[in-house]
C-alpha cells in the first residue's frame, strides 16, 4: 500500500496546490461578485438523474438539454435528446495462408481493439453508437420523465441484440419544492434512473466516460438539498434504492438476458453525499456509497450476503477562463461482493460479478479494496487571454485538455492481488471557422502492471464538421492508430471474453454524426 499512501499525499498536496490557485483568483474577481453570486439553485454534486450516459464529445463539447416550466401553472410537454451513431473500421493484416481470392488487408466492425467501456482499459476513443430521447411533462413543482436509450441502431445492425435495444430505461418524477426556507432549493427524485458521482466533465461523464465513485441503478428516491449563504452552498443527497428483480433460479444466461447471472440476489444501494460550493467556482464533496444484498436465493442460499462500499472525495473547480479542474479519489472495500447485482457500477463494472471479472479476480470470492485517482483539466484559451472581456464562442478558439486515471487493487486473488492501473491523455481541438474544427487525442493506458506488454499509445486525429459556431450537431471523422506492447490482448466470441490468440487492430477509422436537442 505503499504506491496508495504516496498517490494519496500526491492528490492531497494537489488540492491544496489548486485551492490556493483558485484563491487567488477569487481576490481578483472582487469586483465580479454580482456575476460570481451563489444561488441554492444551480450547484450539484453529481449529475442530474436522465443526463445521457455518454463521455465528453470530440472537441469538448458538453451539450445542453431541455428546459424547465417556468411556473406552478403553466404544465408543458418537453421532448430533448441526443443522437451519435458512427460509422467504424478496424485495419488489419490477414493472419496465415492467404488465398487468391483474398485481399492482406482485412477490415473489423466494430475494430477489435482493447478499447471497452465495461474494463480500465476502456478510453472512448472508438466512437460507441448512442440514442436517448427523453420525454417530460409537468410544471416548475412536478415533472414525470420517461427516457427511451439505445446502444444500437437496427438497420445497421448485422444481428439483433436485445441487451442494446434499452427501451424505457428510467422513469421518474421530480419534485421541485420551493418557498421551503429563505435560500434554499429542496428536490425529490422518485422512481427508476440512475445517480452519478464523481464525473469527471464539467457537465458530462468526462473523456473517459466513467463515474469514478460510483453510480446507482435501480428504482427508489434520491433527495437533493442546498442551503445558499451568500457566496457558500451547502449541499447535502441521499439516496436509497432497490432492483425491480434478481434473475430467477434456473434462468440460463444468454445474451438475450444480458447474461444476467442467477447467482446474485436482490440488491440494495443507500448513498449520502455532502459538499460545499463557493462562488459557484469551487465545489469540494464527500461521499458515501454502500451496496448490498441478503437474498437467500443467491446460489441458492450457499454464497454469503455481500457488499461493496464506496467511500470519495473530490473538487470541482469552474471558471470561463481558468477553464475546468476535477481532482478525485475513490476507496472501493468489497466483501463476498459475488452475490451484489448489477445496482452499483463502480468504474463502469456491473455489480459483484463484474467487479471481479476486471479488477478483483475470479479466485477472489468478490473480497477485495480498490483506490482510484483521477483528474481532468479543460480550458479555452480564447477565454483566458480575452479576460476580463466576455468570449461569445463565435470566433476562434483552441481547446485544451488533459486527464488521468490511476487505479491500485488488492485482492484475495494473488494473480490480481497488488495490480497497478493507469492510463492519462491529452487532447487539444483547434476551431478554424464556423464550421471547422480539428482535433488531436493522444491516450497511453497501461490496464496491469502483473502482465508484461499489455500497455498501449493511441494516435487519434479528427476533423469535427458543424453547422456553425454553437451548433448542436457536429460530424467528425477520425483515424487512430494503435500502438502495442509486446503482448496485447483484445476480447473475443458472445459473451466477449479475453482471447490471446487474437491479433488487435492497428488502424480505426470512423465516421459519426451527432446531435442533441
């Protein structure tokens, strides 16, 4: 635990680091404190229950969706989304014997590469097809939200997959509750939707995609509370919720049923967070996440009642022209986590199962710790150079980026007990005119430091084409290129499972179009 200690003094020497940056900045922004004011209103300590579940856009984009009502009286429909299907391809050599009638160069949909979002490995940087359309009704007080999410699109599909066709994937309603106290905002989720703490992006999942502490799946309430006091919110959620259902005794897992794992049970989630904000800049939070299941159908009542506990920490510092910080940390503790459903992802996984499946080991009995650190840092530098003036986003503009992920297990598995995880980028997108951007990701991910030549480099220019300066549409094409160590290793077969005679794609290409309303 050593690495842990030296990654933990590291994180706390940068928080203090950033807050005196951040500071400074404060003293010179006096004279902006009408602008900076805090309101009980806008600050929060996860992403908002609907938020598409995607990572931040090429050329760092964090799209806006829908509006509210504006009064008690006035009961309106609303209807927003967000679309991103592409088009990709995985270059390869043919591998053997090669025919007359075969050409060398062989072509993969999607590219076999060891990009997945489920895994540490995973970077986003091969485009995933996406569809989410929200519909709302309701006032300023109430609203009832039904979303329809899609991970697939049928015509371009060469099979059907059940699993990526999501239909209604949440459903809630919100209350809105005003008038409660003087500088307040008090708010109740009710229904099926999914929380997330620890994004990374400023107003998305960040470039990697992933909620470094934690997000809940399942259907209960979740409580959001603010207490305005001048410059300084107070903020303070909860949240508990269930599953619908476990997989029944006797279910075989298929890929129709998400091979859904009998074995688990009936799994619950409770969750406290608590944060302060100052000046609607700086947002530092605590959390608590805790997930377990006492099912005695769980491998019909042999396995122990598991948990996963999720303890965090982290600061959200944003200004237009400082640009975005996000520093954070995770302690993952999971005991007998075998029998936990799918009601907790932590890094993207699934439940127990999963857990053990990418982090813990399949010898590990689902008992294991898991530190995480990350960070991410955005900034325009049109903003920053034409400050105190405001940037209207209508000119040019280069975009920079960097962000990082480091994750440390330790496991009753020895083959994964000890594993160091890392992976860091950057990237940097320059807006040529109105209609014309281009981008360049650099990403370097070593998933195990316990198996030599697993680490990778990728290489991903982009052209990003828009219908103008502050388009809600953009279409990019792409290219990466794939640079291995001595020994990778990419997924194969349904279910995708690690296949070491399979030789990764060295090129992708891609094409996709995107729009959100």
């Amino acid at each position: 635990m050593g690495s842990c200690a030296r990654g933990a003094r590291a994180l706390f020497l940068s928080l203090c680091t950033l807050s005196f940056v951040t500071s400074a900045a404060y003293a010179q922004e006096e004279k902006d404190k009408d602008k900076a004011s805090a309101t009980a209103s806008d600050t929060g300590l996860g992403l908002t229950p609907g938020t598409p579940v995607v990572a931040t856009l090429p050329g760092g984009i964090g799209p806006s969706y829908g509006k509210k009502p504006a009064s008690e009286q006035d009961y309106a429909f609303d209807f927003h989304g967000l679309i991103t299907m592409p088009l990709r391809l995985g270059l390869n050599q043919r591998e053997g014997f090669v025919t007359t009638e075969q050409k060398n160069l062989v072509l993969h949909a999607p590219p076999v590469v060891p990009d997945y979002r489920d895994s540490f490995a995973g970077t986003t940087v091969v485009p995933q097809p996406y569809a989410q359309l929200a519909f709302s009704y309701g006032n300023s007080i109430v609203t009832g939200t039904a979303i329809i999410k899609a991970w697939t699109a049928t015509t371009a599909a060469s099979f059907f997959d059940p699993t990526l066709q999501g239909g209604i994937t949440d459903a809630f309603i919100t209350f809105n509750l005003p008038n409660l106290a003087k500088n307040t905002y008090f708010a109740i989720n009710v229904g099926a939707f999914s929380n997330r703490y620890g994004t990374m992006g400023e107003y998305d999942e960040g470039r990697y995609g992933t909620a470094l502490i934690g997000r809940t799946n399942g259907v209960g309430e979740n409580i959001v509370a603010r207490l305005s006091l001048g410059n300084v919110v107070l903020a303070f959620e909860q949240g508990f919720q269930a599953q619908l259902d476990k997989p029944p005794i006797g279910l075989t897992t298929d890929g129709w049923n998400g091979f859904a794992d009998p074995n688990t049970g009936t799994s619950l989630v409770m969750h406290e967070h608590l944060g302060i904000t100052f000046r609607r800049q700086l947002t530092l939070g605590l959390h608590h996440m805790r997930a377990w299941s006492q099912d005695d159908r769980a491998s019909q009542a042999f396995t122990p009642d598991g948990t996963i506990t999720v303890l965090g920490a982290d600061m959200r510092f944003s200004a237009s022209h400082l640009g975005h910080v996000y520093v954070g940390a995770s302690y993952t503790d999971a005991t007998d986590a075998r029998s936990v459903g799918r009601i907790l992802s932590v890094m993207n996984t699934q439940g127990g199962p999963d857990l053990m499946r990418n982090y813990l080991g399949p010898n590990s009995g689902g008992t294991g710790q898991l530190v995480t650190l990350g960070a991410e840092y955005s900034v325009s530098l049109a903003r920053l150079l034409l400050y105190p003036r405001d940037y209207d986003g209508k000119s040019r503009d280069i975009i920079l980026s960097a962000f990082g992920i480091y994750s440390h297990v330790k496991s009753d598995d020895p083959a994964y007990n000890g594993d160091h995880k890392v992976k860091f980028g950057a990237e940097g997108t320059y807006t040529l005119a109105s209609f014309l951007a281009a981008s360049l990701r650099l990403d370097h991910v070593r998933p195990t430091s316990n198996v030599d030549g697993r680490e990778f480099t990728i290489i991903s220019p982009r052209l990003i084409f828009r219908t103008s300066w502050q388009s809600r549409n953009q279409v990019v094409l792409q290219y990466s290129r794939f640079v291995y160590g001595s020994n990778p290793l990419v997924r194969n077969g349904y279910p995708a499972v690690d296949d070491p005679m399979l030789s990764p794609d060295a090129d992708m290409i891609s094409l996709s179009g995107s729009m959100w309303w």
